[in-house]
C-alpha cells in the first residue's frame, strides 16, 4: 500500500483528521466531498399495483439480489389476491427490508436489474435514486459495503420479539451518504464493478467446475465410464456387505457440565466438511460413557442422516457423534473414500428414503440396504485419485473466490471513504 495512504489512515484511526479532510456525520472524508442524507437523493415509492396490473411477485434476497419469488422459493409464496397492495418495482429501484434480525442487522439492500417490472410486498422499503444527484451505480456499491451499517444499528430498535430489530422509514431516509464529484463517483463504481466482474466470472467458473465434478462422480461411480487398465466386473451388493460397523451417535445429558469440555472429539452437523480434523464441542470421558458413545478411529466415514441429510466426511481423529450423524467403518478391502464419494453421489437416493413428518431420517439398518455396485479396491483407488483432483481444484477456486471478495472489501473501504 502507498505510505501516503496508510499513514492517512492510521492517523484515521487514531481519531485524527488528516490534511485535507473533515469530520461529518458520514465519517472523515476529503474537504471537496458532500454528505447528504438519503432522503435527498431519493425518492420513497408510494405507486401500489392497482388493478393488478403487474403479476411478477419479486423477493430481496442477501445471496442473490432481487429476483422473482418462484426462482428463490421454487414456488410463488404470495397471495395473487393480495398483490393490489404490493409496491411497483421498476428496473432501476432499489429495495429494503426494514425488519432486519440480529444475525444479518443490516439489511439486504439491492438494485433491481430486471427487465420486467414486478411487485414487491409493501413490508418492504421501494425507493428511486434522483440520477440528476447522485450516480445511481455508486450508490449500488454504497449499500453493497458495510460502512452504513453502524448508522443502522445506532438508530434502529427492537420490537416484540427479542431476536429482531425494526428500523422505521424516517430514520431509514436520514441516512447520510457521502458524495464525491460526479465523475469521481463514476471511476469508484467503474472499479468496484470491474471487481464484482471479476467475482461473477470465478463463480460462474466454480459452478462449471462443480458440474464437471458431479458428472464423474455419475459416470466413474456407477460404470459408465472405465478409466484405463480396469476392464473386470463388478460386484454388485448392498453398502452393509464392505461395512464392519455403522452406528448413530447420540446427545449426553446437557444439564451435567462434567459431561463436556473435555478432549474427545463430538461431530455435530455444523463439523461435517470431507476431512474433519477437529470439532467444535469436546466430550469428557464421562460424558461419552453417560451417552453411550462409541469413539470412532480415523478414517471412519461421517454422514449426516437427519435434518441435512448426506453431509459426508472422512474422520482424521478419533470422535464420537450426536444423534442424525452416523458412523460408518469399510471394511479392509475397500477404499473409506470410494464410500464417502459414493454417498455424496446418492445423496438423492438417501433423501428418498428418509422418513418422519416434522423431521425426516434414514435409520441406519436402512442405509446399510443401499444398493451398491463397486469395483476392486485399485480402481476405487483409481476413481478416488480423479475425484480428489476435482476436489483440489474446486477447492483452490474458492480461496481464490475469497481472496477476490476480500481485495472488494478493501477496495470499498478505500475508495468509499475517500
């Protein structure tokens, strides 16, 4: 980083105002920029869908911006009898959620981007910029960042419920924005929208990489697709003829404090990546004598088969798990990772026989009855070398997507504050 600018911005942090800056209620910025609040640069929608005019029912998604109801729920969730009421959202306006819970308490606000005007549930926030103002990407950018954040959480209060804060309109439109010279405003959209380009592009790579993952993982795991030197047949059995052993783990009692904080490892659903090195919560030796637990070896296969059913991971230290995840032991002459590969591959399988209403599962006696056709253990060898390629590269894509999303965050957090 230039010297010039970190000394700038050290000295930011100190709470110092630099040469050439000024302390507002926008924070420090340079002397030649403006803050105003939002109320003057936009202008709150009050146009409802009279007449059902339009019938495109649109969501404000964190993830995925505002799209329509039927793609983020692959159902329409609204009444069409109802949409008379709805605000009238056009290309170009932006919408918000005032009632914003604790875990995301700022927010989403986005741009719509669509075509096709829709209709948006009047719970929400519609509002258009004044372009004439302000430039209209440059504020896109603004809310994409966290700088206006501590505003909202400064003003906005809890309602009745205890996990959910509400933030009215009024304070909402106080908001104040910093503002550059126009064409200033323009080059700082430019780049940061170069960078969300470049983001788009590895994520849309990342996705072809999944896909190309998911189409081996059919072709090499079923026989469809030989790999060189291999030509034998298959054996063709159930899951539970290569397993040694395979059990559900269980919960000790929460009320006696002895029974965790100890060194033995306990997988839940949230430790569940392919290789699990470690857990969140630890068991005493007590607790796992109290529950009951079996602590599995390394190398033991893990699959979540309640609530999010077919998570796999390979132990690589010795655990114990909780009730939904289930332990499985391949036996000597096949590969744990052909296995773990197997069950990512028939996740749909598994979810077909889940059972329970409120809460679906697949007992264990049921899932050691999957049918399975499997070669000798060097091709299984063979076939999970490919896979764990697939894996790598997938892998290294998304640190490289991390890194990417991290260089924006610095990006905004420089030229947003000027």
């Amino acid at each position: 980083m230039n010297p010039t600018i970190k000394a700038r911005i050290e000295s930011i942090r100190r709470g110092e105002v630099p040469e050439g800056y000024k302390r507002t209620k926008a924070g420090i910025l340079p002397v030649d920029w403006e803050f105003n609040p939002l109320s003057q640069l936009a202008q709150k929608s009050k146009t409802k869908n009279r007449e059902k005019r339009y019938t495109k029912i649109l969501t404000n998604s964190a993830n995925e911006g505002i799209i329509s109801q039927t793609d983020y729920f692959d159902k329409q969730i609204a009444n069409n009898d109802n949409i008379e009421g709805y605000y009238i959202v056009k290309k170009g306006d932006f919408v918000y959620n005032p009632r914003i819970s604790v875990a995301a308490p700022c927010g989403p606000i986005n741009c719509y981007h669509g075509e096709e005007t829709g209709v948006m549930s009047p719970l929400y926030t519609v509002f258009s910029i004044d372009v004439k103002k302000i430039e209209r990407d440059y504020v896109e950018q603004f809310f994409s960042s966290t700088f206006w954040h501590r505003y909202m959480k400064s003003v906005a209060n809890y309602g009745v419920r205890s996990d959910r804060m509400n933030l009215s309109d009024e304070d909402f439109f106080l908001l104040p924005i910093p503002i550059p010279m126009r064409t200033e405003q323009e080059k700082i959209a430019e780049i940061l929208a170069g960078q969300d380009r470049v983001i788009a592009l590895k994520e849309k790579l990342l996705a072809e990489k999944q896909k190309q993952k998911k189409y081996l993982m059919q072709q090499l795991l079923t026989a469809k697709k030989r790999l060189p030197g291999f030509s034998g047949e298959w054996k063709e059995g159930e899951l539970g003829d290569i397993v040694l052993e395979c059990n559900d783990g269980s919960t000790p009692s929460r009320k006696n404090d002895d029974f965790f904080n100890g060194d033995i490892n306990w997988v839940v659903v949230e430790d569940i990546r392919p290789y699990i090195y470690s857990t969140k919560e630890k068991l005493s030796k007590k607790g796992v004598e109290s529950a009951n637990l079996k602590v599995w070896k390394r190398g033991t296969v893990i699959i979540s088969t309640c609530a999010s059913i077919g998570l796999v991971g390979i132990l690589c230290c010795e655990a114990a798990t909780k009730q939904g995840i289930t332990a499985i032991l391949v036996n000597e002459d096949n590969s744990n990772e052909y296995v773990r590969f197997w069950l990512e591959n028939e996740k749909s399988a598994l979810l077909k026989f889940a059972q329970g209403s409120s809460i679906r599962e697949i007992r264990s006696p049921i899932l050691l009855k999957l049918k399975i056709d499997y070669p000798c253990l060097q091709e299984q060898k063979a076939i999970v070398k490919i896979l764990l390629m697939a894996d790598k590269e997938i892998e290294l894509l998304k640190k490289d997507i991390e890194q990417e999303k991290l260089k924006k965050k610095s990006l905004m957090q420089l030229l947003l504050t000027g």
